[in-house]
C-alpha cells in the first residue's frame, strides 16, 4: 500500500524522478534477510527507463542470501544534497523505489543488464572484454518497480513554484 506523502508539496513529478534515476550514479539498497535484521548496502545501478533497475553482484555473499530469504526491498538515490550551513539544512533532491529484487538467469537479460550498466558507467568503451571477463563469476540483480517517490527541501519546491507539484 502506498502512503500518502505528509509534505505532498516536496513530492516531485514522475519526469523528476527518472531524471534522477537516470543520473545518479549509487544508491542504497535495503533489504531483509531470514533474522528480519534490516541491510542496507552503497551500490551502483542503472535505470532501464521504464519499470526495472539493475545492479551487478557477486555470487555469493550477504546480499544474495537477503535476496534469496525476502525478495521486497527498497532503493534510495539522493540526487542532490547541498548543504546550506546558515539555514541549517540542506537542498535535496531524492527518489525511493520499492519493489521486488530478482537474480535473473535468462542469459539474454543478464547480457542486457551488463551493457546497460557498461553503456551508463564505462561510456564509449567497448564492453565485450570486460564482460568476458567476468561473465562467470557475477550476478545481475533485477529490481522490478512498484512504486517509486520523489521529494525535494522545501526551500527549493519555493524557488520554483509552478513546476514539479
């Protein structure tokens, strides 16, 4: 179920919101794993434009189990943060996805993840060494949306009034 945003005037538009998927570069990922115990790890994505975010993993490890216990998760991408010292607060930008988290194993979504992660983080390179090279010994994650929210201080909703509300 989705909540109501207490602050509906910093919510941001959908447009907003995939501008900042597509342009951030990390983000946290939370999940739970079979304890209940809550884990939230920095991780690199990429944003398929529409309705999925994938991530690149290890095999094994923390997260795989998390996501083999529990596949709800939640990802969020701070956009901008500007400190601002003599206001006490910062001018933020920020998106929250949840959603579902799933290792895929088709072999020709793994190979459209990696080079959607290439094409995002390693522009112009060609991708088909790398990929090689660690084709064997890696994970694509497939985050499928279900909801998504962003949110903007305040301070900057009031400098820009008539747009993103």
């Amino acid at each position: 179920m989705r909540r109501k945003m207490r602050r509906f005037k910093q919510l941001l538009s959908e447009q907003s919101v995939r501008e900042i998927l597509c342009k951030a570069t990390n983000g946290t990922l939370s999940l739970v794993n079979s304890d209940m115990e809550p884990y939230g790890v920095p991780i690199s994505y990429v944003y398929d434009g529409d309705k999925c975010i994938y991530f690149h993993s290890a095999v094994n490890g923390h997260k795989m189990e998390c996501i083999a216990a529990n596949s709800r998760c939640s990802f969020c991408v701070v956009g901008q943060d500007l400190i601002i010292p003599d206001e006490f607060t910062s001018y933020f930008r920020s998106v929250i996805v949840k959603g579902k988290i799933h290792v895929v194993t088709a072999h020709d979504e793994i190979m459209k993840g990696l080079l959607l992660l290439c094409e995002k983080y390693s522009p112009g390179v060609a991708p088909d060494a790398e990929i090689s090279k660690c084709i064997g010994h890696v994970s694509v994650l497939r985050l499928d949306i279900e909801d998504m929210t962003g949110k903007e201080a305040i301070e900057l909703v009031k400098k820009h009034p008539t747009t993103d509300q």
